[in-house]
C-alpha cells in the first residue's frame, strides 16, 4: 500500500532518531531521504527539515484525487508538477506541458 512521503534532509550533528515504531532515521551530509508522512512531525522536531512542501514519489504513486493547484515531487521527473483542475491533468509549471 502506498502512503504519502516528504523529501527530507537530516544534517549532521542532529544525530540518529528512532521513532516509537521503531524506524530509524540518520542524517548524512547533502542526502535527502523520502520520509513516510507519519515521521515528518517528528523528524522535524529532530532538526530535520522538508526539502519541499509537497509530497513526493514516483510518476505512478501521484496522488490519485489530488485538489486543483496541489503540488507533487515527481521523483521519476525529478521535478515538481502541479495539478490543473480544470484541464484534469498535472502540468510542468515551468513549461505548462503536460506530464
């Protein structure tokens, strides 16, 4: 089952964080890591910090009713889309194309 992640990044000297569930996060110099939603919180409080405000997978985990203007991290692209209510499609915001 797909759930909702973040692109994050830990900076060194914050350290290794263990959450309840006992997942286990370090932070490595200039790596970004893709963090389940359920984490973010916590890793924030941590000093991690969201690289985006949006959420991020792969082309074919975008978020299957998303709202009109939500933003998405396209990992597969590598570049941030945005949904086109009315087109019913996501959009390159930088060239207007569809993707």
């Amino acid at each position: 089952m797909a759930y909702v992640t973040y692109r994050m990044i830990g900076l060194p000297g914050v350290g290794t964080f263990t959450n309840n569930a006992g997942r286990t996060y370090t932070g490595v110099a200039g790596v970004v890591q893709d963090i389940p939603e359920f984490d973010v919180m916590a890793l924030t409080q941590h000093g991690w910090t969201k690289t985006t405000g949006c959420p991020c997978g792969p082309s074919g985990e975008r978020p299957a009713k998303p709202m009109g203007g939500q933003d998405f991290l396209d990992t597969t692209l590598a570049k941030i889309i945005t949904f086109n209510a009315p087109l019913g499609g996501w959009l390159d915001p930088a060239g207007g194309g569809a993707v």
